[in-house]
C-alpha cells in the first residue's frame, strides 16, 4: 500500500474500518448489501477505503462509513490493489442503497424526544453552542403541556430584595411539600432557577417579558413570574420557537441546518450500542391517521433526551395511570391527549429504574364545563387566581379550606366537604358533591385579567356585576342571600386584617372582599393534573438503572422525571423543572461540544464543533408554536 507506513498501519486501518462497520451493523444502521460492499472493499486491501480508513474510521467512523460507500459505489472509480480484474460485479450497483447517507446525515450532537418546554430550552442551550439537534414530537405542534400552563414560573429574582426571597427558602418550601425529606434533585432545581430566570429574560428578550411576579399555593415568598402580555406557558414556547427558527436554515456550504423539527413523528424504540443509547427509532404519520405510519426510520445521536411528560392522560388498558393509580381513572384531566407515558415506556424497555409511579397530583380546581360536562379533558383554573385572591366556597356560601394550602391539603379538605354532602345532580346531569364556587373580586380579576377574559370567552366564569347578583346564582342551596354572602365576606376581609383565620391562612391579597364588585365565579372540581413519578434520574440528568449506573447517552427532562416533587408538586414548578433540568442538560452536552472541538486541530475544529463526544458509557467512536392555552394546562 502506497499510503506509507508499511504492513501494521495497513492492517490498523482494516482492524479500525471494519469496527466501523461492525458497530452500525450491531445498531441494524447498515444494509447487508452495503455492510458487504464495503467490507470487501477493506479486505480486498483498495487503497482509497484503506486511505479512508486510516484518517476517518478511529475518529468519525460516521463519516468513514459516507465516503466509502459513496467511493466504491462512484461509476467512475479505478481502484486498486488487489480489487483489479475481479468485475465480478459492479460496484455502483451493489452500493445503490441510499441508507447510509441518510443514517450519516442524521447523526445529531442530540435526539431530543419530546417538544415542550423542556425539550426546547434543552435544544436551543445545544444549538447555542454550535451543536446539531433533531427534534421529535409526536403531534403536529410544539408545547405540549407546557403551553397550556399559565401561572408561571417560579425562580428566586436575586435581584429583588423586595419579596425577601432566597434560595433556601426556596428549598425549605419544595422539601415541605415533598415530604420526603433531602433531595438532591430539589436542590439543582431551586438553585437552578437564578439563572433559569436570568436566561429566560436575556436570551428571549425579543418576544418575552416576564415582568409581573405573584404568590402560589405553598410558597412562602411571592417568586412566580409571568407576562402582563399573555400566559406564561404559551409566552415561553412560543419565545422559544421564535429563536429555534433561527436555526433551521441550512448552511450557506450545505448540509443540513442546525435544527430539525420533525412533527407527527412518534419515537418507537431506543437504539441501543451495548451498554449505552445511540439513537431513536421513529415513525411518521398524519394528523388524520395517528396510528398509521406513512414512513419510519432511525435518527442517530450522541445524546438522547426524554422529554415527553407524564401518563396523566393514558385510560387506556396498558397505561401507567391503570397499573399504579387505577382509583383515579374515575377523574377529569387537565393533560392533552399527548400525555400517554411514551418516554416511561421507551426507557423501561432499556433498562431504566422509575420511581414514586404512584405519586401523582390531583389538582384541586379542574374547571367544569355546563356544556359539556362528560368531557374527560377539563380546563385547568390557574392556581394564580386564587394567588392574586380567588376563594372557594360551598354551596352554603361558607369558606372551607386555606385557599393557598398546598394542592393535596385543598383537594383533600374538598374530598372532605364532599362526604358530609347530600348528593346533588346538576341540571346537567353530573355529580354536583365535589363541585365548588371559585369566586373573585374585582381587584383580583384585575391582576388576572388576562386569566379571567379567557375562561370568561369559554364561559367557565360568569360575570356578576353586583353582589345580589352573585346570591342569585344557581349554584347555591336555599340559606344564600345576599345578606349572608355580605356577612361571609366582611368575616374574610375582619381575617386578612388580622393576619390569620380558622384555616390557618396567613396571606390575604387584594381584598377587601365585600363590596368589591364585579365578581366572577365559576364551578370547580378535583381533576388528574400532574405525574410526580418517572424515571430515576441523577443530579446532572442521566437516566439511570436499578443499580443506579448511568445509561450512556440517555437523559430525562421535565414531568417525564420521578423523585424530584415527592408526593406533592408546587404550583409553578413545572415549568421551573423543565427549563432548569432541560438547561442543565443542554449545557452538559454543550461542555462536550466545547471539549471535543478544542481537542482536534485547528484546521478541523470548525467541522467538528458540531459533534459531541458522547456523554455515557459509550466509546468516544459510537454515535451516540405558540401552543395557546387551548382547553387545560400545567402550572
């Protein structure tokens, strides 16, 4: 071989080419015909696939694999060596398989499943540091959940001194509502949520203004923020995908853009390399026939991340919701029909450890919906209302509960309420016991109003312009009056002045209450909302086993992740724990990037920089929409 080096660099080159070729045939990643082709090519000893060998198949195997199957399958091509005088066939026929270059092209720094708000902090994190993502999402637009949430997020503003808010308070309230006790994972989260919000304000300036902050149900410091302007789940998605767009131009040399986004495309297996994951198997198919696939294929990565929420949605026989918590599947969901365990499913299938499946959250304030009152996906109310004032009353017109208690006491003590009920069909014909008033005044409204014109606009709240007015209502039992209502309220507006009431509650926020017309109300009901348990994760994202050893270039982000919440999740932390684990994610892998490019000479660095070294367990060689708050939500 005239590539110099004599004999021993000849066969390191056939030992390094045919490991190449080895390892995407274990991945089901080559053809038998091109797996042959360029074998023969190997031990036939042709000097330009030996030539490619030495400098491509050690480093970037992926691209050793392109160029010999485009060399030997070029018409053109005279090699040499011993493949002289033996046309027995014709190369350009035996490579006429297109797959590798699909399979090559398709190798991302990372495979992100899942487009909500987790998935596309973590992609734009990646594609900030020059990296190369592909996005799978299983419906035909991006947000999932997280475009439906509208509280906020929660993050301690260290430059607001004003809510004498701290990380540590932070902590000392996700560990009371936990009740687990310590929890690494609460701690990157809480700690995390400085620079969650710093990013959120810097790096989405453009279409993102987080400018109010208030109060949810089991905080001790106001530190959810949201946009005056709109919802803050919806906002954020929608801000994302406005700089992810960015991304999605090819480069002026060629090749494929930065980002891709690949919608209705449902990922169906993990790839496996050994002891580490290399890649997703997918399926297409269409919004009219969401069953049917109309292609399917493997997308390679070095990095693979979960992000596909929780089971909240899943009645169907096999589901997570059935096998752990069956005594919920009488309950409404807040969840889209998306919400079905995919991502649980995918990582259990390679070995993942899931914990606390049992753990999930009944929110207390499901909207119910007169007209259409069977439907099992219920609007969520934003637990904001009740932050900025809402209160929840019986159909006696009595307060029964601390309005901002966490979500399991307040469901719990209407559970209660509901025992002692006499039973009550609607006009509708529904279940009226574990119905209640959700009610707020004027002041409230008016730091809700984004919140109150939309369920107003989907008649879930009723306008009631005087307080005789809002005695009349039919929800109540015959000892309302106005009187009563007005004796009700001036008792809670006595209790915010003072501090304290029966129930405990120390935070009273816009009242007074009487007097302070109009007011909407609206019904309220016990509904499924959140997943606490998923997959066991460590502190940096990695998914891990049951002995607790990592899965090589597998990650969780978002509801998809267990232990984090324990058996209780706070209101605005959803969105928290997706930016800060899917952030957290994304820079470990830019780290890589960084790592990678800076270890390879200068005249290749720039082609490089695009591809991560792997995260896991793996070899340095393997590959490892404005959503809208349409009909329910997560907070």
């Amino acid at each position: 071989w005239s590539g110099g080096g004599g004999v021993e660099v000849e066969w390191d080159a056939v030992d390094s080419g045919v490991k190449a070729i080895a390892t995407a045939s274990a991945k089901g990643l080559l053809d038998s015909t091109t797996e042959e082709g360029i074998l023969d090519a190997l031990l036939s000893r042709e000097d330009d696939v030996l030539l490619l060998a030495k400098h491509y198949a050690v480093t970037r195997p992926e691209r050793f694999l392109q160029h010999a199957s485009r060399a030997i399958a070029s018409p053109s091509r005279a090699p040499t060596r011993s493949s002289i005088g033996q046309g027995s066939h014709s190369r350009a026929s035996v490579i006429a398989a297109p797959k590798v270059d699909d399979i090559v092209e398709d190798i991302a720094d990372a495979v992100i499943i899942g487009g909500g708000l987790a998935g596309l902090s973590a992609a734009l994190t990646i594609l900030d540091a020059g990296g190369r993502v592909v996005l799978l999402e299983k419906m035909g637009h991006l947000g999932g959940n997280s475009a439906w949430a509208s509280s906020g997020v929660n993050a301690v503003d260290i430059n607001d001194t004003s809510t004498g808010d701290s990380v540590d308070e932070f902590t000392r309230d996700v560990t009371k509502a936990a009740g687990r006790g310590d929890n690494p994972l609460i701690r990157v989260l809480t700690e995390g949520s400085v620079d969650s919000l710093a990013w959120l304000r810097s790096r989405l300036a453009e279409n993102l203004n987080l400018d109010l902050v208030g109060q949810m149900g089991g905080h001790s410091k106001a530190r959810t923020h949201r946009p005056s302007s709109g919802l803050a789940g919806s906002a954020m998605i929608f801000a994302l995908q406005k700089q992810l767009e960015k991304f999605t131009v090819a480069p002026a040399g060629g090749g494929k853009a930065h980002f891709e986004l690949m919608k209705w495309t449902r990922a169906t297996r993990l790839v496996s390399n050994g002891d580490a994951v290399g890649g997703v198997e997918y399926a297409v198919v269409t919004a009219k026939d969401q069953e049917t696939p109309v292609r399917t294929g493997v997308v390679q990565g070095h990095n693979v991340l979960i992000a596909t929420g929780g089971y909240a949605s899943d009645y169907t026989p096999d589901s997570l919701l059935r096998k752990h918590r069956p005594d919920l599947l009488t309950y409404a969901t807040t969840n889209n029909k998306g919400t079905t365990g995919d991502g649980h499913k995918l990582a259990l299938s390679v070995g993942a450890k899931a914990i606390d499946l049992d753990d999930v959250q009944v929110h207390p304030t499901g909207f119910h919906n007169p007209a259409d009152p069977t439907n099992k996906v219920k609007t969520l109310c934003a637990e904001i209302t009740r932050g900025e004032g809402a209160i929840l009353l019986h159909r006696g017109g009595g307060r029964f509960v601390n309005e901002l208690g966490g979500r399991d006491y307040v469901t719990g003590r209407m559970l209660d309420v509901a025992k002692d009920s006499p039973n009550i069909t609607e006009a509708d014909g529904s279940d009226g016991k574990l119905l209640y008033a959700l009610v707020m005044n004027s002041k409230g409204s008016a730091k809700t109003a984004k919140h109150i014109d939309l369920y107003s606009q989907k008649k879930l709240l009723t306008k009631f312009d005087s307080l005789k007015d809002l005695a009349a209502w039919s929800y109540w039992n015959a000892s309302v009056s106005e009187a009563s209502l007005r004796a009700r309220f001036s008792q809670y507006d006595a209790e915010a002045v003072r501090g304290s009431d029966e129930w405990d509650k120390q935070f009273f926020h816009n009242t007074p209450f009487s007097d302070d017309a109009p007011y909407y109300a609206g019904l309220v009901t016990p509904v499924i909302h959140y997943c606490m348990g998923g997959l066991a994760i460590s502190d940096d994202g990695s998914v891990l086993r049951e002995d607790g050893s990592a899965i090589g270039g597998l990650f969780a982000a978002g509801e998809v992740i267990g232990g984090l919440h324990g058996k209780n999740r706070l209101g605005g932390n959803a969105l928290s724990e997706c930016i800060v684990f899917g952030r957290v994610i994304g820079n470990r892998i830019a780290a890589a990037l960084k790592s990678r490019s800076s270890s390879v000479p200068a005249a290749s660095a720039s082609s490089s920089s695009t591809h991560a070294a792997s995260l896991g367990n793996a070899p340095p060689e393997t590959p490892a929409v404005q959503g809208g708050l349409q009909g329910a939500g997560r907070e």
